[in-house]
C-alpha cells in the first residue's frame, strides 16, 4: 500500500531547463578573462590592480546597498561582470581611489538606485565610466603604451590612437589587433575580443544582431565620410563595447530587429561623436543613448501574435 | 511518406520516453470507481441512476447535458453505492461524482456491434460516437461529435490525425499505435467519412521511428496510401499542440479567438480515433484509456485503465513510488497539474501519472533575456505578462492577446531567472474571467 506522503502542488511546468542568470553571467565574466589577460599582458601590475579594485568595490557596494533596502544579497555575478567591464575601459594609470568611486557609482546609483537587477536603463559600467570622464577629465584622458610588466609603475604617455596620425597603415592594423598600443586596457587586443564575442554567440548568450550591425554601421559610415572603415573599427574601445557592453541583456532590446535597430543607431552615433564631436571616443555615450532608447524600441518592435493578420483580414 | 517537416518557435525539452519499449498492460480492476459528472468540455452529465442501482460494464449512467457535451457510463459492474463531490483538479470547483462498488465480475451490457461497418451512413457514425459518450483524449476533453458536425458554411479540406505527443514521458499514443494501429486507421476511415476532407495527415514526431514505419506498413496493406499521408516531424516542443501542428503541416494560421475549423482543418488525436473505432465496430462506449505511469515509480508502465480508478491502485501496480519522490502530476511535466490526493480517479483526459522530485523554486528579478519571447510558439510576449500581473493590470495583459497563450509552459522552462511566468499568465486569466462574469 502506497504510505501517505505529503506531495508538493505547485503550477505546470514542473521542468526547467537549468541554465540560471548566475551561470550566465559567469560564462560572460569568463570570456572576458581574454582581453582581461591581454591587459595583464600589456601593463603588468597596474592592469591587475585596476581589475582587482574595480571587481571588490563593485560586490562590496553591492553587498551595502542591499542591506540597505533590506534585501537579500546574492552572488548572481552581475556585480562581478560590471566590475571587470568598468576596469577594461579605464586607462591603465588611473590612480586606485577613482577606479573605487567609479565602481561605486556604478553599482549605487546607475543600477540599484533605478531598481537592481533588471530594472536599470542604462549599462552600469559605462554609466560608471561616463561619470569619471566628467569629474576626472584630465586622468580619464592620459593612455599610455605597454609596459609589459615592468616594475616601475611610471608609463610613458601618449594619446590614444584615434587622436594620432597614422604613417604606415598596415602595420597600424596588426598592432590595433594584437594590442599593441595604447588605449585603454580592454581597447587594445581585439583578435581576443572577437574570439570572446564569437564564444558567446555559439553558446547562445548573445545574438550576432547586435555587434555585427553595430561594427556594420560604423565602418559603413566611417567609409561614407571619408574615413578609413577598417582603423574606425579597429581602434577604440569599439570591439568591446560592441560585444561585451551593447549586448548587455537588460539595457539592450529584446527582439532581433530591435537590437538591429540599436546597432545601427550606436553606430550611427558612434561615428557622429567621434567625427564632429570634440571627443576622440564615441562608443560609450552612443550605448548610453540608445540605452535611454531601449524601452521606445521594445514598445514598437514587437513579433505578430500568431494569427494576427488574419484578424485584420476579416 | 511526406518529408520532414520542423516548427520555427518551441524548445528542446528531455525525453524521458522511459516506457517506449513497454506494451501496454491492462490494470485488475479496482474495487470501487468514483466517476465526476464533469470530464469534458461543457454542460456536465445529469445522473439518471441512484443510490442501490445494479449497473453493468457499459451502461450509460449520465445522460449529455446538452449539446456540448458527453455521456457517462458506468466502468465496471456493481452497485451504485452513494454520490460524492469532488475538486475538479484543473478549475478548482467542486463536482459531483458517483461511487460505483464492484461486484467482483466484469459483467458487460448487451453490444450490437455494427453489421457493415464499411458501409455505415455518417449520422449513423454521428449518432453512435455521441452514444458512446467520446470525448478528445488528448487532454483537452472537447466532446468528439460536437467536433465531427462543423457548422453550416465551414468547409474541412484538411484531417490531421494527432500521434505526436510531444511531452515528456508519455508513451499512451506511441503504444497505441504500435499495437492497435489498424484499428486506429479504421477509425481515421470513419472520421473521413463523416468530414470528407480533401487531404488526411497522420502527424507523428520523428523519436517515434518504429510507430512511423508501423502504420506505414499497415496504410499500404490496407491500399490506403493514396489517402493517408504520414507526416514525420522533427521532435519538439510543444508540436503536439493543434495550433503549432497544423502551421507546421500546412502553413496556415488560425485566427486569433479563432478555431483550426476557420482555416478548415480539424486535428484529432489517435486515442480518440480509436474510441471512434470501438464505438462503431463493436458498440463499446468510452469507458478506459491506456494511461503512462513513469517519473520515480519502481516499474514505469503503459496501462490500460477504467475512467474512475484511484492513482493509488496505479503506483500501487507499478511497485510503488521511490523514497525521494515528491510530486504527483496528472499529465506531462510541461503542462499537467500537480495533484496532492492519491485516491483521485483517472478521468478520461488523463494520459498519464508522473511521480517526480522537485525543489522549490526561487524567483529572481527577471534580466530581459528574451528566452521567453523566442520560446512562445504563439508569438507573444511573456515578460510583459509577469511585469503587468506583478502591478495587477490586467487590461494590458488583455490588450496583449494574454487570451491566446495556451500555457504550453516553454517560457518557464526557458527563463533563467526561474520566474513561474505561466503562474502569472493563469492568475491574469482568471482575474479577467473573473472581471467578465462580473459584469
């Protein structure tokens, strides 16, 4: 005779597929261990203090807030990738306590003062760096060229490549792809970061809608302005935030034809900023526009309910 | 054979097709039956016997309640011994339900099985599926002969015979037709003779390999191949359901708050088509079903079950439940209902008992992934549901066609955020009910 048990009633399905944000977000974080070791690579110890204090600053603040607002903190990762984005788009001499308050500023007020997880508009990691840019100007604009693990802690400056003049082009291009230039630390190695963008999009992360209309568009329109299309995709911080920034879940629209829209409008603007605005780099306010365009394009691109245009057939 | 044909939307889901290789057994008959007056779509039976009634195997015992809706007999020999109410386990509500005593025997009533069954008139075919009390056996319980007597200026050109089964675990339809598949294709006869459609599909999912070449075999021994087309699917989910089934067969849509009979096809499913048979060839009315029984039992079986049996003798039959088991579902894993009580009777939508182990889940905030929205095979949107539930407005759920999702649960098994959105949907639906009989 079957005991007595006390079942479990709960609602259909009673499967679930098993892949959690938390796994997700550390399939993210972990191809972005590639530019990260490029960057360790190129400017030695800096790059990991940088990486360091931005991932620790990030959790913590994290942590603080949600017991703040009396929630219950969990390591879902999030933090985690928004904390190794902010560091890969900071200069590599970016002295230690501004690398804080940009994460700090990231995780408090770009994402849980507009809600945490889910409900924040605009990508926090660019938020975080968008505000260094402007309290800090000076330090956000000092790039300096690889170190390549020399103790001494002083870099040689030089401008970023999108203020320089180029003179033999082709060797300009082999060293934009392997990195070695300056930049800031996630700008530089792109093979690494199209290899990272290519492994998300085979595991499914992310679709290739976003970063290859995005790339798409820049180098179009760079090309139609009289602009080298292949450098204008090259260099920058471009590859990165394409792939690793742009497709950020929450901030990016959620059918395929609205990311296409996103692309292409990032790049559009991109472009614009980095030709006729005063700033050598365009990538991380053209994301943070179309951020604020996201929930516009999500209310308009929507698929046909199935059966629908037999309905306004009749 | 036609060439493989594929959905665009749906998931993968795990097979757990643990009882394919096993035939189908009948189950002892219990002692005692308990029969609701509500297993189908529709007006509920009314009781025409009482308390003290001898009845037999077969003989009707609720008449229809109108014109949806279906007849009731009685599943085994014995006494009426009392009426009871039961919870009907997918609105909630109470209903009766009548308590049948064995006698021991499996005394059956009078049958006067057809003479000429080749050359049997439709109403007659029509008149002798609504004595047998046929109702869809694929889940859905919408009475067969309201189902084979389209309205005036509906015309069918398209059968579709539903063999897919496309949930986990359930092998009820594959065993069917594995071994009772010339009755099937007799029955699917006798529907083409009351519809007269231009084309017949016999849609089956491709991990069915030996059912395909089965009924294969048999539609060209039976010289039938010019009429029956199978129609082999690549398995996934839920291709099973009419809606997806017939777009992937025939590319057209139904419209929404529409039936498959506005595009003019009609979808039946193979256990039914075998009631069909039965009813016609050998007056038997509906009174069991082959029933899977899987998930943590000690030995999965198909059984062959009366309408009214206790899940508790079912386990029982089949070893008992394993130690860590938790769950009890009526149905698949994707869309069946959790139950709590083992004496509930099997009813005639039920097409299978699974015994599974859960954990309780915990949501978390959802991230936009968009899982949900690729996964819907209705096209909606299923984040905007749960965002519009969560702040109680219904009115937008309504506005965004909430009515045509048909809670095939692919956007909770994509969610990584572990959301129960079809929780949500269903609890927008009622509260809309709710607003509308209000009025």
């Amino acid at each position: 005779m079957t005991p007595e048990k006390n079942f479990m009633v709960s609602t259909s399905p009673h499967i679930w597929k098993g892949k959690s944000s938390r796994s997700i977000m550390n399939t993210v974080a972990l191809t972005l261990i590639l530019p990260a070791g490029a960057s360790i690579y190129y400017f030695g110890i800096r790059a990991i203090c940088i990486i360091s204090a931005a991932i620790l600053s990030s959790i913590v603040t994290e942590y603080a807030i949600k017991k703040l607002r009396g929630r219950k903190f969990v390591m879902d990762g999030s933090a985690l990738v928004t904390g190794l984005l902010l560091a890969l788009t900071l200069p590599p001499t970016l002295p230690i306590w501004m690398v804080v308050i940009g994460s700090v500023f990231a995780i408090a007020i770009v994402k849980e003062a507009f809600g945490g997880l889910g409900y924040n508009i605009f990508n926090p990691a660019l938020g975080g760096r968008a505000f260094l840019s402007i309290c800090f100007a000076r330090e956000m604009s000092t790039w300096s060229l690889p170190t390549y693990f020399s103790l001494s802690t002083d870099a040689i400056t030089t401008a970023t490549p999108l203020a320089m003049d180029i003179a033999d082009k082709t060797a300009m291009y082999k060293d934009l792809l392997i990195g070695n230039i300056g930049g800031s630390m996630g700008e530089t190695c792109a093979i690494l970061i199209i290899i990272g963008g290519i492994i998300l999009i085979s595991v499914n992360i992310i679709t290739w809608h976003l970063p290859i209309c995005y790339i798409g568009t820049v180098a179009l329109f760079s090309f139609i302005l009289g602009e080298d299309p292949v450098f204008s995709v090259l260099a920058g911080g471009l590859m990165l935030g394409a792939f690793f920034m742009a497709t950020d879940y929450v901030t990016s629209p959620i059918t395929n034809w609205g990311k296409v829209i996103f692309g292409v409008g990032a790049g559009i603007m991109t472009v614009v900023i980095r030709l006729f605005g005063g700033m050598p780099e365009g990538v991380c306010y053209s994301i943070l526009f179309m951020n604020a365009l996201t929930p516009l394009i999500d209310r308009y691109i929507k698929p046909t309910p199935y059966g629908f245009q037999k309905e306004s057939a009749k | 054979m036609l060439k493989k044909k594929s959905a665009t939307r749906g998931i993968k889901v795990p097979e757990n097709k643990l009882t394919e290789h096993n035939p189908i057994e009948p189950l002892p008959l219990p002692q005692k039956v308990i029969i609701p007056m509500q297993q189908h779509i529709g007006a509920p039976c009314e009781l025409i016997v009482k308390r003290g009634t001898k009845v037999k195997t077969g003989e009707i015992i609720g008449k229809a309640g109108g014109f949806v809706s279906a007849a009731l007999h009685a599943t085994i020999s014995g006494e009426v011994s009392g009426t009871t109410k039961i919870i009907n386990h997918a609105t909630g509500h109470l209903t009766d339900a009548v308590i049948i005593t064995s006698d021991g025997e499996d005394n059956w009533v009078q049958t006067e099985p057809a003479g000429d069954p080749e050359n049997i008139s439709s109403q007659d075919i029509l008149n002798l599926v609504s004595k047998a009390g046929i109702v869809g056996m694929g889940g859905a319980s919408f009475p067969t002969q309201v189902k084979l007597m389209p309205p005036e200026g509906k015309n069918i050109d398209t059968l579709i015979l539903n063999g897919c089964e496309c949930e986990p675990y359930i092998t009820a339809d594959h065993r069917l037709m594995l071994e009772q598949g010339g009755k099937i294709l007799l029955g699917l006869k006798l529907v083409q003779k009351v519809l007269n459609p231009d084309s017949i599909f016999i849609a089956i999912e491709d991990n069915k390999s030996d059912a395909i070449t089965h009924l294969a075999n048999l539609i060209c021994e039976m010289g039938m191949q010019d009429n029956f087309k199978i129609v082999p699917l690549k398995s996934k989910y839920p291709m099973g359901g009419e809606k997806t089934l017939l777009t992937t067969i025939t590319g057209r849509e139904v419209p929404i708050g529409g039936l498959p009979l506005d595009v003019g096809i009609v979808v039946h499913n193979v256990s039914t088509v075998k009631a069909i048979y039965d009813a016609v060839y050998e007056d038997k009315p509906l009174i069991e079903r082959v029933v899977t029984v899987s998930g943590l039992v000690n030995e999965p079986k198909n059984l062959l079950v009366r309408f009214g049996t206790p899940i508790s003798a079912l386990i029982d039959y089949c070893g008992g439940m394993k130690e860590n088991a938790n769950k009890l579902i009526l149905g698949g894993p994707m869309m069946g209902i959790a139950h709590f009580d083992l004496n509930f009777p099997i009813l005639k939508g039920s097409n299978s008992i699974l015994i599974e182990h859960a954990a309780p889940i915990i949501e978390s905030n959802c991230i936009r992934c968009g899982r949900c929205v690729y996964a819907c095979p209705m096209h909606l949107l299923p984040y905007m549901y749960v965002k519009y539930a969560k702040t109680h407005n219904y009115n937008a759920c309504q506005d965004a066609y909430i009515a045509d999702c048909i809670e095939c649960g692919s956007c909770s098994f994509s969610c990584p955020a572990n959301i129960p959105i079809v929780e949500y949907i269903k609890t927008a639906k009622s509260e809309l009910n709710k607003k509308r009989t209000r009025k």
